[in-house]
C-alpha cells in the first residue's frame, strides 16, 4: 500500500454524543491512518458524498441513538447506487447483536461494542482495506 488507509468517521442523525467518535478518530490517527471526522448531525447522503469526495477507503459510523437499523441500510443503499463496492461500511454503538448480524448480512462490515480495544478496530479496517481495496 502506497498510502495510509483514509477512513471517514462520522455521526448521523440527531446523535449528539460525539467523544466515543473522537476517541476512534484519534485511535486511527495514531495508527497510521488518515481521518477525515465530518463532525456531528450528518445526514446518510452527507457522508457518502464526503467519501466519495475524500476518496476513503472506510467509513466509520459512531451510532448511540437507537437508530442503527435505519440509518446503515440508508448509507450502503446509497454507497451501492454510487457504486462504492471496495469502500468498507463499519461503524459502532449501542447496536444490539440480533441487530449486527441483521446489519452484516445487508452489507455492512464488522459492527463494534462499546468497550472494543481500539486496536482490534484499526486491524479490522486495515486487514479489509488490504483484501477489498487495490492501490
């Protein structure tokens, strides 16, 4: 890989609990990647856009409203219509587990608990980057 992994993190919808977001920005940072934090009260179609404008490999969702199961269908419908196969969906929150695995199976990636060591994140995106993305 010629560059540093580029992963967008945001929080979508009314959310305003952005610190667990901040912490994940900053743990990918010191990892080595490049993170792009696009802040509070984004909408599905304001992230993709910035993705696609950032050209990121990853986009990192930080959900604790409850509303997990609309916002990820709405993102990776609209990744899909853009055509952004080789870009990764993750994210975490308070996400019930019969609600992950529903998740996973439309298309989203692995999905993380609040608790989860940072470092198991950025080996997530960056063994999927490494799998999924060519440079």
């Amino acid at each position: 890989m010629n560059r540093p992994v580029r992963v967008l993190v945001a929080k979508v919808g009314l959310d305003g609990h952005d610190r667990g977001a901040k912490v994940i920005a900053t743990a990918l940072r010191d990892a080595g990647m490049e993170v792009i934090y696009t802040g509070l009260r984004q909408t599905p179609e304001m992230v993709v856009n910035a993705a696609l404008q950032e050209d990121v490999d990853a986009i990192g969702i930080s959900i604790l409203s409850g509303a997990h199961n609309t916002i990820f269908p709405k993102v990776i419908a609209l990744m899909k219509e853009k055509k952004m196969d080789d870009v990764l969906l993750t994210g975490g929150g308070i996400i019930p587990e019969d609600d992950m695995k529903t998740l996973n199976e439309m298309g989203v990636g692995k999905l993380f608990a609040p608790g989860t060591p940072t470092s198991e994140i950025s080996q997530y995106i960056t063994a999927w980057v490494k799998e999924h993305r060519s440079f």
